[in-house]
C-alpha cells in the first residue's frame, strides 16, 4: 500500500477557465448554498453564485431587488462548501452601474468578505469602461450579454434576443467589447442560436451559454431548474431530475405517518 500523502485539490483558475477557449466545453452550475455546491464541485468547472437566487431562493419576481449583503451571505456558503471549482460571484443590480470606482469598492467587498475567484456583471460595451477598471485593478470579471436579466424591466421582460437579425451587429460589438476590456469569460443568454455561435467566433474568450448555442464554448443553468425544481422552466432547460416530485412525495409520506403515529417508531426512539 502506498504511504504517500494525497496530492491537495486545487481550485480552478480564471486563467485555466480562460484557456479553454475552444477546447473542451466548459462546465458550469449556479449553485447558492454549501451542501448543493459540494455536489456540483465534483463535476463543475465553475460554480455562479447568481443573482437569480432572489427568484429560486427568496420568491422574488425579478433579480432587481437583491442586495449585495445577500449575495455575500451565499457566497461564503458556496465557497466554504467547495474545494475544486472557480467560484463566480454575480454582482446586483446597482453595485456596479454608477462609476468604474463604485463598481470597485462593491467588487473588492464581495472578494473579500467570500473569498470567490471572481465576480459577474451584465453589460456590453456600455460596461467595458467598467471591466476594464477592475481587471486593471485585480478583480476577474466575467461579462454578460444578451438577455441581462438585472435589464428586464427595460426589455419588457425576459424576452429571447436577435430574432431581429439587424440587431445582431450590437450584439457582437458588445461581445467584442467586454473582451477587449479584459474579461475573461463571457455569458450569452437567450440569444437566438446563430447570433450565439457568431458571439463565439467573434471574441478570443471563452463564451458561456444558457439558451444559447452548443457551439458555445460551455454551458449554464441554473441548478433547481435542471433538478426540476420550478414551477416552469424556461425552454431552453433540459430537466435532468424531478425533485420537485420526490420532495413532495417524501413529505406527504412523512405527514401521513406522523398523523397515523407511526412516526417515530421503536427504530427512531431512544430507550
């Protein structure tokens, strides 16, 4: 029997994730507490601690409403709950927005007080002043175009992007933007797939799609909508699971037995 010590687990880098531009898919997951982000470590090469946990987490419409001290209490849960995966932290709506120096001094926050390997913002070209101020300054940042959730109420809701293909040429601009600004992974959502797959060979980093195309460079959902968790996923998840199902099931069994007082018996008891 080897007696050599185990080699410790490394987490992934931003350079790593970078990388990987057209190489193998990128593999990622939202994850927003320690005990699901354990799981999703294991397979996961990023884990985003996105604002979407004010919807699938605290009942919120929109994701508008989260603040950044929410986003911080789930961030240290996931990175406590994780030893290999980058962790992505996203940035809410209105840390970032109104100067590259708040956008700063909320960014180093979240850094510090979660330990994450980076953080998300939403934003094309209109962000790239922004991107560029942070990664000149130490702060990895992922971009985000497309539908940008945290926008919602200006687009009318979550509506699918580049049906119109006049639009596409900003959408591309966009993406050319925030990497040239010096982000280092990009985020494609709800884009029709052709504009998704021109975003990928436009731009030298790596694209990450949800609703987008497979010839993005990797791929994202949120985790309770693959697990089938929600109510209505969206068309673009492929439901891998029905725990909705098996959670409902499982505490309809145990309020039949705790009413029956067949539970706990002598196997749950102590004599």
């Amino acid at each position: 029997m080897s007696t050599e010590p185990s080699k410790p687990v490394r987490r992934i880098t931003v350079p790593q994730i970078a990388a990987r531009k057209g190489g193998t898919p990128i593999v990622s997951l939202t994850s927003y507490h320690a005990h699901t982000a354990a799981i999703v470590d294991e397979h996961a090469d990023f884990i985003l601690v996105g604002d979407s946990l004010g919807m699938v987490m605290h009942g919120m419409e929109t994701t508008v409403g989260v603040p950044i001290e929410l986003m911080i209490m789930h961030g240290r849960a996931v990175v406590r709950g994780t030893k290999r995966a980058l962790i992505v932290v996203d940035m809410p709506f209105g840390s970032y927005e109104e100067s590259p120096n708040v956008a700063f001094r909320n960014a180093a926050t979240i850094m510090k007080e979660t330990q994450c390997g980076a953080v998300k913002l939403e934003g094309g070209a209109r962000m790239a002043e922004t991107i560029r101020f942070l990664t000149e300054r130490g702060i990895p940042v992922m971009a985000h175009i497309g539908l940008t959730p945290q926008s919602s109420h200006v687009m009318g809701g979550f509506k699918t992007q580049g049906r119109d293909e006049d639009s596409w040429p900003a959408h591309i601009a966009d993406a050319r933007a925030v990497a040239e600004a010096g982000a280092f992974a990009l985020v494609v959502e709800g884009v029709v797939e052709p504009l998704a797959r021109q975003i990928t060979e436009a731009v030298p980093i790596p694209t990450i799609g949800i609703g987008a195309s497979a010839d993005c460079d990797g791929q994202i959902l949120v985790l309770e909508d693959m697990l089938g968790l929600g109510s209505r996923p969206p068309k673009f998840v492929r439901v891998y699971g029905d725990l909705g199902a098996q959670i409902e099931a499982s505490v309809r069994r145990y309020a039949e037995d705790v009413r029956e007082r067949s539970f706990p018996g002598p196997d749950e008891t102590y004599r």
